[in-house]
C-alpha cells in the first residue's frame, strides 16, 4: 500500500482508452464498475470534443459479480457492433475488473463470431505499467493486429510510395498541446517535401494501417508513445524510424538531418536527386523562428546565470532541459522526470545539462528539492506550477499531465519552428522580467496583500521632503506605487510622519528583513 | 421508437449502461463539511486518478483526504493488509491528527474481500483514533449514494441518549452540542428545551453550515428546535440518538442511513418531501409539524412570497420541456420543483429509486403533475444513455440536465444542457435558495437568448461513413 495525494501518470485503462478512441470509428468497451468511465468526461470536457466519446462501460455490478460477466459483455459488444458498426471494437478491464480474473480473452473470441466489427483485448497488465506505457502497449497491439491480418489476407503492399514520405506515430487525444504539435509537423515535413502517409492513432482508420509499411520512414515524436510501434515496423517490415524530438532549435536541426539522411538512401534510386535540407534549416533558424534571435537578444541576456528546475514527461522535460541550457544559457539546477521507467535514456540526455537528475512520481520529492534549491523559474507539470505558487516562484507548465488550460482555442505547439516561438515566450514570460527584477530586489517585492490606507488617494497624514519626493520620482511607473505603499506602511507602523529617503531605505530594509 | 406518456407513476428499469461519477466522490465534500475528519481512499490508481482528474479537485491544497494505494502485492495478498493499513494510519495521525479517518472501501476492496470493518476496531485502539469504514463501492452504488454509506456508518457512532440521571453529569456535553448558537440563548434552551421527556429532532444529510442553519432557523420559526445534524461541522459533535428521536431527512439519496437510524438506533423517521424549492421546503417543514402536533405559523405566506420573488425565472422556464438523464439522485425532487414551475419533464433517469424512502416525493410529484395538468413523466432506473440519446433526439427538448460526459457533445447537436453535478455542489435546499436553482436551470435559456440570433446552433458536421 502506498499514501498517495496525486500522481504524475494515470491508470493503464487510460492509456489504452486514449489510443482507441484517438482512431476514427473505433469503439471501446470498458468493463468496469459503475463510476470508472471517468475517461468519457475527461475527453468530453478537456477536449472540448463534440462528438460523443466512443467508449462504453459494461457495468460490473453486484449482480454481474455473482454470475459471471460473459453474457453481459458479449452482449454489449454484440450490441454496440449493431448500433455504431465500428471497424474495431477494443475491450478493456479496469485496474477493479482485471483482479477478477475472468478470461476476457474468451469473451472477445465468442464475440467476435456474432459481430462484423473486428474485437479485440486490450493486453495490459493494470498493475505493472501506467497510462503512457499502456498507450504504447496498445497502439503496437492494434498495428500489430491490422499488419498481420493484412498479411494473413496477402493485402499487404510493401512498395514505397512514389515521392519521400512519412508516418507520424504518437499524435492521440488528451495529449500535452498534441493537436497543434501535429500541424506543425506536417508544416515541417510539407517544407522539406515529404508527404504524409498515415498520422496514428489521432483521426487514423484501422483499416487503412496495412498501408503504413509504404511510408520511407516513420517519425516519433514523443518518446511516450509509438516507440514500441516503430520498433515493431522496424523489425517486421526494416521500416527506420527517427525519434528525436524536434523541440528547440538544435534538435529540430538533428532531426531534419535524420530525415535528410534517411530520404537520401532512396531518393537518388527513386527519383535521381538528392536532397539538401541544409539552407532549409539555415534560412528558418535564423530568419523564420523568432527564437535564435531572441537567444542573441538584449532580453535573453538578463537570462543568463539564472537558476531553473524543469520536471515533467521524459520527452519534455529532456528536451525543455537542453534548450534552456543550451540555446538560452539559463543555468538548469535540477532536472527531473516522473517517467521512471525511461530512466537510462533521460539520464543520458540531460546529464551535461544541469547540476543535478531527479527521477521520481512521488510529488513531494518534487517540491522538496524545489523548496531547497529555490530557483527563479520552474518548468514543470501543474503540479510543479502549484507548488511554485506556495513558493511564490513563478512556473511555466510545459508537460503532461493535461489540464483545462493545456487545450487552449488558439495555436500553441511545442515542437517545430513555430513552437520554437512559443516556448521563447513561456520561457521569457515565467522568469520575472529584467528591470522589473532589480528594483524588486531594491524595494522588496510585489505584495500588497495588506489595505494600508482605506483610500486609494494619497492625501495623508504622511508628508514627503523633497529628497525622498525626488527619490520616488526616480523610481520607473509600474513599481512606484507600490513602493510608494509600502513605505507608507512602514511610516504608519513605526509612527512616522515625515518621510525622508532614509525612511524609504529603512522600509525597504524592513520589507526584506 | 414510440414514446408515450402517462397517466400514473410508471419506473422502468434499463439496462444501466449510464455514466455517473463513483460513489467515493463523496469524499470532495464531506471532508470539506466535517472539519476534524481525515478520509482514506482504500484503492486502486483508478481511483486515485478520478478525485484527481474527473471532480477537478487536484490534491492541491494538501486536503484531509488521500489515497491508500493497493498494489499488486495488496491484491495478491502477499502484504498484511493490517500492517499496511497499520503504517498509513500512523502516518496520518503524525502528520494531520485528525479526530476521526473514514476508511472509504471501494470496488477493489469488495472484490479482494479486504476486512475492512473487521481491522478497524482493532486498529482503533491500537492507534487510539476512531475509524469509521464506509464501503462507497460501485459495484453497489452510485454517485451521491457514498454520502449514505459514510453517513449510514458514522450513525453508528452518535452518543446514545442518556437516561434522566446520566443527563446531568453530560450536561456540558449537550451545552457543547448548541454551540452554535448565541451564549444568551444557549443557556434558555438548555432550560426550555430538556431531553428527558419531549422529543427532539435530528436532521441528516451534509448541507453547507449555512444552509443548515437557514434550515434549522425556517424550523425555529415554526418553534420546532433541531437538536443536531448528521454530519456536524465536527466529528465530536454527533448528535445523540435514541428512540425518543426523530430523524427527517434533507437528501433523496440518504436511504440506507434512514434504515439504519430506524432499525439500528431506533429512532422514528419522518417521512416527508424534500426541502427543495419552496413547494418541497414547505411540504417538508409542514410534515415535520405535524409529527410533533405544531400548527404552522405564516409558511403559506412564506412560500407565495418565494414564489412571488422566483417571477422572473418563471417567465423564462414556463413551457420549456427538461430531460434527465440521471446522475445523482436528487432528480425527483427537482423534476417536481420544476414542473411546479411550469415545465414539461419528459423523463426522469434516476440511478436507484428506493420508493419507500422517497415516497412522500414522489406522492408530492404526482399531486404536482395533476396541480399543473402536466402528463407524469416517464421515471427510469439505471438508463442506458445510447437509448436516451436516441428519445432526446426524437423529444428536442429545451434542457438536458446530464452527466459531464454527454454536455458538450449534446450542446454540439443543439441540445442545452445543464450538468447535474452542479446541483450536487450548489446551495439548493430550503426557501432562500430555490432562486440558485433556477439560475442554473435557466443559464443555458439566458444564454441561447443571447445567441439566438447568430445561426450556430448545430456544431456538427454530417456524418459521412
């Protein structure tokens, strides 16, 4: 047993809920107690999805335990293949339903029989992975099952298509800004020329997965999920796979050269050319992207030196790691990430990048080594951004697990050139600003949590002498009020009335005490 | 599809294929309503996941309440549940020192066969804090219904009623008991108001503190006192029970703590509507009355001037035609507000009717529908929402009060709706707020009458395959 406030990664049902129902016209049937649909709000509200969520529960309840949940499930597969005719019907336990040890497997076998739908069990263990894990599971188990149902039916077509083209594995629902990843990937590979031959699982048709092998290569950008798929098209069908995260502008750089490199193997058989992404990638790092600029930029220089913690997925907490150290020269003190399982690969990455590794999914170590290292900006989970708050530490999110505000209306992608942009600013808006900052540090922060006078106007009791007047007007707009305040505050409570600069400097000396 | 509607009551029962949230959902409010508890979740990450993620309550703000997290060497069984159990508690004890911990049984716990109830009187004295064992499970229950197994469970432990003699030396307990009121009054109603004899009323169901004391003060004026609430803002302030209490009920979904306060602790249950809306309100004070031979003074009065207050939203509700597709229970007596209102209700989907404890509601549903010449809706126990979605498409009606999961793909096909967890959340009990009521009801109305004019009703596209 295990005390447990929040966690990083759900359940393994979710993961494998999230992959179906990323396809189109795939049905999944949980077999759950009443209450452990949960997933259908999740997707309803965060995605802001309107169509309904292609996920039924089979309800164990009482009744159901006692004789045995067969005939139910059957029934409601039988019936859900009636109703919607889905190509493909996934069944899946909850951590609840798979301790009762019902041969599931066999359900699905007699369903099967009685339904047009293809059905399948989703092969998880619920006890020993987490939702990312069970993803991956799941998405290679549904290729896995078209791939050689094609083959058995000899539809396989293993030809390459005719011009450069690529599958992008990974893109589903209720991921981290996913939505706007992906268009920003097919902008990047629309650029270099490649078409697209399939995206999986998000708006994908099982039906059409026998038709991944024409693809040149496939392209995984997110550690996640999909690495078990490619390594599965890798090993049955020599497909190469490129998994660098193209976030930041050195790594999209290695990855459009991987891809380069990988185009090339065929392109001068195929089309008698080859191709050079070089002043491509010249042409948008330095003109296109706003982000190398801003690196060499006034603003990003008050960056330097600053101390930073970044937590989050594997991926982005890797590649967040990489770009603040790297292309900004911020000074990454810990950095750390919840996906435990991909332990070696993280450590490998970052290790040259910051003073120290965390890897844990237990919070509290998160916020502890926060609260001891006291950095000047966190890049986190929204977990990382509440603990900031109780520190009074500003936090950008940059990772999963998804809240309400990782689904934003307008185009905030992390990866690519675009995301480039948006990550510059996160980064930039998250750390308190340079001016800003150094008369905070004089004059002693932002707060005004207490009502020093009940009137907004400042005709008091409290006189200013010219110097201290003068001293004031010294002080930039946006912080002179406050200053202003709080030197008023510290007048009133320690009885003074005339208000010298020696005064202001004792107040602020007080504030910081 | 033919879709009649009749005359009398009629329940249906579908084939319960509906979404609703698990029972230990509970927990969001009653750690918020009993001040000292601590509430530990015995289950599994999909558990956890859910007070996470579907309530939207982060454990941000380091609550009283957590997980007790099985894993694979809990379930099979190589670990001594007891000792796990064991060095969790201790924990919590050190860290937070609550003055109770619910242990909230799940699913999981059902089917593992965990003892729970056998382990906690032992580990009661061994860590010296009582532990309530409340098995909010969803094998057996729906959303709102944990409320009643925490609460069913926690009647069990309310002091006995003392004979005459033992009174006395409780006396401070029992002052303790009225702390909530005013010293001067307190001392008057220690004089006025004695347990030897007389009757005293205790009302269950966890209400925000004001709307139980707007409650019990509508109550006061009838001079009727409510000598405690189940659950108090206090673990150590449980009210006393005995068979010279009465108990009333103030949630539609408490059917299991009413049996139990009747058969376990003998005390007499009144048997009324709810007070929801000011018809329920006062159809609810008026039963209450009458059990103790009170004549009422001025309700009628009370309630025509609520009702002449709610005239703004009755104009906007009047005609409109609602749905429910069923989620916490408390759709009865709000489909009879509602038609008292003036609106059509096609279908009542309700997780679990008991007709017994809900039988004053649902007499007072009918005398409405026959009051408003309004046809009896439909009732259906455990719905399949696919089938409900197919009548709201055939019905169009107005307003869909449902679960989060179908709001927005329904607002997508035209179809407003209201999620009916937020009547689970809002102040809707008594007089003063059957006006938050019908401002949620309404919200979708208002807001259509906004948008009336720019032609985007349906946000979907035509389906191709």
């Amino acid at each position: 047993m295990k005390l447990a406030y929040w966690m990083y990664a759900g359940p393994a049902h979710i993961g494998t809920l999230r992959v179906a129902s990323s396809f189109k016209n795939v049905h999944a049937i949980m077999h759950a107690p009443l209450g452990d649909d949960y997933f259908n709000v999740m997707r309803s509200m965060l995605e802001r999805e309107r169509d309904f969520t292609p996920v039924t529960a089979s309800i164990v309840d009482r009744h159901v335990l006692a004789r045995g949940s067969q005939e139910k499930v059957v029934d409601n597969i039988t019936k859900k293949d009636k109703q919607e005719h889905p190509d493909l019907i996934v069944l899946t336990p909850t951590c609840t339903s798979s301790i009762l040890q019902e041969d599931l497997q066999n359900f699905v076998n007699r369903a099967s029989m009685s339904s047009d739908s293809d059905v399948i069990l989703a092969d998880v263990n619920h006890y020993r992975v987490n939702e990312l894990q069970a993803a991956d599971r799941t998405l290679e188990q549904v290729v896995r099952y078209y791939l050689e149902k094609a083959h058995r039916q000899e539809k396989l077509n293993l030809s390459l298509t005719d011009k450069p083209s690529a599958n992008i594995i990974g893109i589903f629902t209720l991921g981290f800004h996913n939505q706007h990843d992906c268009r920003e990937l097919k902008r990047l590979l629309q650029d270099l020329g490649i078409m697209i031959n399939q995206i999986i699982p998000e708006g994908g048709f099982v039906e059409n997965l026998h038709e991944l092998p024409k693809a040149w290569f496939n392209l995984v950008p997110y550690r996640e999920v999909g690495l078990m798929t490619a390594l599965y098209l890798e090993k049955e069908f020599g497909m190469p796979y490129i998994s660098t995260t193209p976030m930041g502008i050195v790594d999209i750089a290695n990855c459009i050269r991987q891809i380069q490199k990988q185009v090339n193997i065929w392109s001068p058989i195929l089309l008698g050319k080859k191709f050079d992404f070089e002043p491509y990638i010249d042409e948008q790092t330095r003109f296109i992207s706003q982000a190398a600029w801003f690196s060499r930029s006034i603003d990003c220089q008050n960056l330097t030196g600053k101390k930073a913690v970044v937590f989050g997925d594997a991926t982005h907490a890797a590649s967040i790691t990489k770009i603040l150290a790297c292309e900004m020269g911020i000074r990454v003190s810990c950095t750390g990430t919840y996906c435990k399982h991909d332990e070696e690969w993280f450590r490998e990455q970052v290790q040259n990048f910051c003073d120290e590794i965390l890897i844990t999914d237990d919070h509290t170590e998160v916020g502890d080594m926060i609260a001891r290292i006291e950095p000047s900006a966190i890049f986190g989970t929204q977990m990382e951004r509440h603990i900031g708050k109780r520190l009074d530490i500003p936090c950008g999110v940059i990772s999963s697990p998804v809240h309400i505000q990782n689904f934003p209306l307008g185009y905030r992608p992390f990866l690519g050139y675009e995301g480039t942009n948006q990550i510059a600013d996160l980064v930039y808006n998250s750390f308190t600003l340079g001016m800003e900052d150094h008369l905070l540090e004089i004059f002693g922060g932002h707060d005004t949590k207490e009502v020093i006078t009940k009137s907004l106007s400042t005709d008091t009791d409290l006189t200013w002498n010219s110097e201290s007047q003068l001293e004031l007007n010294k002080i930039p707009g946006f912080v002179r009020g406050k200053i202003k305040r709080n030197t008023e505050k510290f007048a009133r409570q320690n009885n003074i009335t005339k208000i010298t600069v020696e005064v202001m400097y004792a107040a602020k000396e007080d504030l910081s005490a | 599809m033919s879709i009649k509607i009749s005359e009398t009551l009629t329940f249906e029962c579908e084939t319960g294929n509906y979404h609703t949230f698990c029972p230990i959902s509970c927990v969001a409010w009653l750690y918020q309503k009993i001040e000292d508890s601590f509430f530990l979740v015995v289950g599994t990450k999909t558990c956890g996941y859910f007070l996470q993620n579907a309530l939207g309550v982060m454990i941000f703000a380091e609550p009283r309440y957590a997980m007790a997290e099985l894993e694979e060497g809990d379930i099979s069984a190589q670990l001594n549940d007891y000792e796990e159990l064991k060095r969790l508690c201790v924990q919590i004890k050190k860290d937070r020192n609550p003055s109770v911990i619910i242990w909230i049984g799940t699913c999981t716990t059902e089917i593992i066969k965990m003892d729970l109830e056998g382990m906690a009187p032992k580990l009661e004295n061994e860590i010296e804090i009582p532990i309530v064992v409340a098995r909010a499970n969803g094998l057996d229950y729906a959303f709102t219904q944990g409320e009643d197994t925490v609460l069913a469970a926690m009647a069990h432990r309310c002091p006995e009623q003392k004979t005459e003699i033992e009174k006395k030396i409780d006396d401070k307990s029992i002052q303790e008991l009225f702390s909530f009121l005013p010293l001067k009054t307190k001392e008057k109603s220690n004089k006025s108001f004695t347990l030897k004899n007389t009757f005293s009323l205790v009302l269950f169901g966890s209400l925000p503190s004001t709307v139980a004391s707007q409650l019990s003060l509508e109550l006061k004026r009838q001079s009727i006192h409510v000598s405690g609430w189940l659950p108090a803002q206090r673990y150590t302030d449980l009210p006393i029970l005995g068979d010279k209490v009465y108990v009333c009920g103030v949630n539609p979904f408490l059917s299991r703590t009413a049996t139990t306060l009747m058969r376990r602790r003998k005390c007499k249950l009144i048997g009324a509507p709810f007070p929801i809306g000011p018809d329920g309100t006062r159809a609810w004070i008026e039963k209450i009355c009458s059990v103790f031979n009170i004549e009422t003074q001025g309700l009628e009065e009370r309630e025509q001037q609520v009702w002449e207050s709610l005239k703004n939203y009755l104009n906007l509700v009047r005609g409109k035609s609602v749905f429910f597709m069923g989620d916490n229970l408390l759709e009865i007596s709000l489909a009879r507000f509602l038609i008292r209102c003036g609106m059509i209700v096609y279908e009542i989907g309700i997780p679990y009717m008991d007709k017994r404890y809900q039988a004053a509601e649902l007499t007072l549903l009918q005398e409405t529908c026959k009051k408003m010449c309004i046809p009896m809706p439909r009732i259906v126990e455990k719905p399949d929402n696919y089938n409900q979605i197919q009548r709201m498409r055939e019905l169009q009606p107005d307003l869909a009060i449902t679960g989060m999961a179908h709001a927005n793909p329904l607002e997508a096909r035209g179809i407003n709706t209201k999620w009916s967890v937020e009547f689970t959340f809002a102040q809707i009990h008594g007089f003063t707020n059957a006006k938050d009521v019908l401002e949620l009801v309404t919200r979708p109305l208002r807001r259509n009458n906004n948008l009336e004019n720019l032609g985007w009703t349906n946000l979907i596209k035509i389906q191709k395959r």
